[in-house]
C-alpha cells in the first residue's frame, strides 16, 4: 500500500494531512535549492505554524521564465519564409530558412509561409480522392456564354505560387477565393470574346497575364505560373447535336481534300499536254514559215529566169515536174519509133529504186498521219508497191517476146 507523507501513524486508514503534505514538499525544494529544511523533529508540533512555510518562489518563478522563453524557438523550413506579428500588428523584417527565435506569446507570432509550393486550384470541377481519378463537375462554374450567345463547358486548372507573404497573409481574408474570382473574370472576358465553333477547334487563348494582373490590383502575393484547359466542350444536352456538326464538317473537309488531290493529279498533266500541243504548234509554225519562204525566195528566183528565157525556162519546169511525177510511177516509157535495136533495160536498178522511193513516201505519211496497229497489220498483209511493179514488168517482158 502506497503511504502518503503526513498520514499518522496510529491511524492508517485515515487521509492524509495537507499541511503535512506542504510542508514535506517545501522541505524537498529547499533541499534541492541548497536551502535548509527547517525544523523536522516534531513534525505535529509545528502543525499550529504552518502559514509560516517558506516557499522557494524565485526558483519556481525562474523556472517558469526559462520555459516561456523557449517558445519562442522556431524553424523555418526551406524555401518559406516566416512572417512575425508584434502585439498583432506585422514587423516589417521577414524571417529567412533557418532556426530562428521570437518573443514569445502573447508579445510576437510568427507564421511561417511555404513560398515554393505549387498550389493548384480547379475551375468547372473538383477531382476525387487520390488514386480514383475521377472528377465531379461543377456546372455553376464551367458554363460560361460566348460571343454568338452559344454556352461552352469549359473545365480548366490554375497552378500557382506565392511572391509577397505579408500580402498573401493580411490584405485578403481568402486568397484562394481571390484566385478563384481572377481565374472565372479573365476566362468569362476570353470567352465572351469568341465564337463556340473557334474555341471548340483552336481552344483557349493563354490568359496567365491578365489573371496576373487582375491578383496584383488585389495586392494577394500570388504568381501564376500556368492555366491548363482540361475539356472544352458543348453543354451536356446538346453534346449529340454537336458531334453530329463535327462529322458533317469532318466528311465536307475529306471530300474538300479529296477533290484537291485530283486537281493536282489531273492540272499538272493537262499543263504539261498544253504545253507540249503548243512546243509542236510553235515547231509547226516555224516549219511552214521557213517552207513558205523557201517556196517564195524560189519562185522569186524562177521569175527571174523566166523573165530573162521564158522558153527555156518553161521547158525546164516542165520536165522537173514530169521527172517528180514519173519517179513515183511504176511504169517505163520506151520509145520504139527511132529504131529497131534491143535495148537494155536495168529493171531490178529501176524497181529498187523506184520501190525505195515509195517507202520513204509512205513512212512520211505514216509519220504525219500515224495509224493504229490494226491498219498496219492489214498493210503489212497486202501486196507492196514494189512487188505490183515486178509483176507488171514480167507480164511486158513476157509479152514483148
């Protein structure tokens, strides 16, 4: 059984005397101060005194001094800054990264500010708990009136820091919610600027800067540091319509591409026949000029001759002309009236050459009017020029003896 000092001893089971118990602890704290217990023979007899128990205050009160200065021992942590408060109004130092000490309470505060930190705030929803990845949308916040009356869900994240903890602290009552009324102001001004159909296709436009300045007119101490749009879309009731404008847009571009594609496949090939056409138009051009003026410069030096010998002249053209005609014609003339001697006659010569002749003509035909392989074949099976020759001159040779 536990004994408490100052229980009597002729009474075990009775409660402990208080100024017993005092006087023993007073006689414990002088004994650990180096001071002396006092009188301890008769414990009962100074029972009458005990208003006169000295009490080590100055220890106690010194004591008490020690642990109220030591908390005003702080740290602040990389990258924070700590923000002290003298009977409630803000010192004008900051305290930097490191141990630091301040009067303590009720004469000095601090309040120490993580300045490096990356806060996020949500605009149109609020994500789930972490590992779910799921999000709650927030209509209130997310539809939001364009420029031709239409309404667009737009969902959009701010990410954002501190560059001022006195301001961030004490000039808004919640700068989160000064965050937020920035963020809804500078998108509704963007929105409200723009058509549904170009935000739908080239998005939102970087508002950070008017933001920015919108948070510096309140004077938070907020940076931003980037806005992110997570979905933009039509509303919910009308997001069929929609998809079906997007298809029929989609398939009007295929087809607008499309027809593209075999404009540049069938344009450069036509470009490239005119431009040939009109090479052997030129070619053409020049050829029936120059014969053209080889004809006149001829004829112009034939009227000349004729002018100075018309006979001569006359008679001249004219066996040029029988000699032109008769050399394409598979038929020798002989005259028989001047005498009766044999003559000799070079037929094979005369065949060849009258044979190679008609070739040369027929290939320039050919190559002035080209015909197709069926007409060429059906040629090919017919009987040349020069074998009709050969024949006609045998059935004369044959006749004429």
């Amino acid at each position: 059984m536990i004994k408490f000092p100052g229980w009597r001893a002729q009474n075990n089971e009775g409660p402990p005397d208080l100024d017993e118990v005092m006087r023993d602890l007073s006689r414990k704290i002088n004994t650990l101060f180096g001071k002396s217990g006092g009188n301890q023979s008769n414990p009962q007899s100074s029972r009458p005194q005990a208003s006169n128990v000295n009490f080590p205050i100055f220890p106690i009160v010194a004591l008490v001094g020690l642990i109220w200065l030591g908390t005003g021992f702080y740290i602040v942590d990389q990258g924070s800054l700590g923000v002290v408060q003298r009977f409630g109004k803000v010192a004008d130092e900051t305290t930097e990264p490191g141990p630091r000490w301040h009067l303590p309470y009720p004469i000095e505060t601090v309040q120490v500010v993580n300045m490096e930190q990356v806060r996020r705030l949500e605009v149109g929803y609020r994500s789930s708990a972490e590992g779910s990845g799921g999000k709650t949308r927030l209509p209130k916040e997310a539809l939001m009136l364009t420029e031709d009356e239409n309404i667009i869900d737009l969902q959009f994240a701010v990410q954002y820091n501190l560059k001022n903890a006195k301001d961030y602290l004490f000039n808004n009552r919640s700068t989160d919610e000064a965050v937020m009324s920035a963020a809804e102001t500078a998108i509704r001004e963007v929105v409200g600027k723009n058509k549904l159909d170009d935000l739908l296709q080239k998005g939102l436009a970087d508002t950070s800067e008017r933001m920015q300045a919108i948070l510096d007119s309140y004077k938070t101490g907020v940076k931003i540091i980037s806005v992110s749009l997570q979905s933009a879309q039509p509303p919910e009731q009308v997001q069929e319509a929609f998809e079906d404008v997007n298809r029929a847009n989609q398939d009007n571009q295929r087809q607008i591409n499309e027809g593209q594609a075999y404009a540049n496949d069938v344009i450069p090939k036509a470009r490239g026949t005119a431009s040939r056409l009109l090479a052997e138009a030129a070619g053409y051009k020049l050829k029936v000029e120059s014969e053209a003026k080889g004809n006149s410069s001829r004829f112009d030096q034939i009227l000349a001759q004729y002018n100075n010998a018309p006979e001569v002249t006359r008679q001249r053209l004219y066996l040029d002309a029988q000699e032109q005609i008769m050399s394409s014609v598979s038929k020798v003339i002989v005259d028989q009236k001047s005498g009766n001697s044999l003559l000799y006659l070079p037929l094979d010569k005369l065949i060849n050459a009258t044979g190679s002749a008609t070739v040369q003509q027929s290939q320039s035909m050919q190559s002035l009017n080209p015909q197709p392989d069926s007409t060429a074949a059906t040629t090919a099976n017919q009987p040349t020029a020069t074998d009709r020759t050969r024949d006609a001159f045998r059935s004369r040779d044959r006749e004429s003896r």
